[in-house]
C-alpha cells in the first residue's frame, strides 16, 4: 500500500531494504520529500524503479558479494537441525548428558531449490559431506547442475517428497 508506506517513511532520509518485498515505485517516491538513499542488501532487482530514483535525485546503493554468508549459514542451519545443537548445548549447560545422537548426512539427500549463486555453494558443502545432492528449479538452473555433475529432481513434488533435507 503506498500511503501506508509513504505515512511510514516520510520523515526518512534513507531506507535499507533486506528483502524484494517493499516495491519502492515513482508514486511512493513522490510521497517520500526527504528521502536521499535507498541502501538494498543483495542486488537491486524488478521491486525498485532506479529511473524514478534517479530523476528525483535518490542514490541507490545495492550490495555486493558471493552469497558464501547466506550459504555457510544456511549450511549452519542444516548442521543445527539434523544434530539438534541448541538442544544439546542446554541439555549440557543444565548438566545432563548427551540426549541425542542426531542424524549423520552422508547418504542423504539434499534438495536445492535453484542452483544459481547460493545454490552451488550449499550443493558443493553437500557433496563434501557425502550427500546425494539434486536440484530443483528453471531450465538454467537445472542445466547448469547437470553440468557440474548434479542430479536434477524428475519433478517438484519429488523434489519436496523425496529430499531429506531442502
């Protein structure tokens, strides 16, 4: 909703956005006088108009990097989740013993949803790991897999049904 956003942000000089969800268009940028700046953790994509930023004289600046934050803490996440960490480390700090063993990843299967930047980087912690690694995802996505020697999944609901971890 544009007013709603424009009622929230109209004293701002600057807005960080963390996600695509907010669509800053020429219409809420009419309504927003004081804004300088749009900072966008990740790449700018389809949700910002940087023609309208630019003819009212807003800079945009937009994030840089591999994606190896995103995929080393997804990876942690999967570790977490499988050998219930935060489980365990209270069971130990409560002084009780070891509750669960967890499950072991080698010869699981992991599901990727698109291999594109972030995708090939958990796919690759999957191999080394020893699991059985398949993609899901567009024609690129699946075509590039194939080409680094990973499986694609025959259809989505077997991606989803199928994979032990996603």
């Amino acid at each position: 909703d544009v007013d709603a956003l424009a009622t929230r942000l109209f004293d701002f000089d600057a807005i960080v956005l963390t996600r695509e969800r907010t669509v800053v268009s020429a219409a809420l940028l009419d309504k927003l006088p004081h804004l300088r700046l749009i900072s966008q953790i990740g790449k700018v994509a389809g949700h910002l108009d940087v023609a309208a930023c630019t003819a009212r004289g807003v800079l945009v600046a937009e994030g840089s990097g591999f994606g190896a934050a995103t995929a080393e803490l997804t990876w942690a996440l999967l570790l977490a989740s499988r050998r219930h960490l935060v489980d365990e480390v209270n069971r130990l700090k409560a002084g009780r013993w070891q509750g669960h063993l967890g499950q072991q990843l080698q010869g699981q299967r992991l599901g990727i949803w698109s291999y594109g930047r972030i995708g090939r980087q958990v796919a690759a912690y999957g191999r080394a790991f020893g699991m059985r690694v398949w993609v899901w995802g567009g024609e690129r996505s699946t075509a590039d897999a194939r080409a680094d020697g990973f499986d694609v999944a025959p259809s989505r609901e077997a991606f989803f049904s199928d994979s032990d971890a996603v």
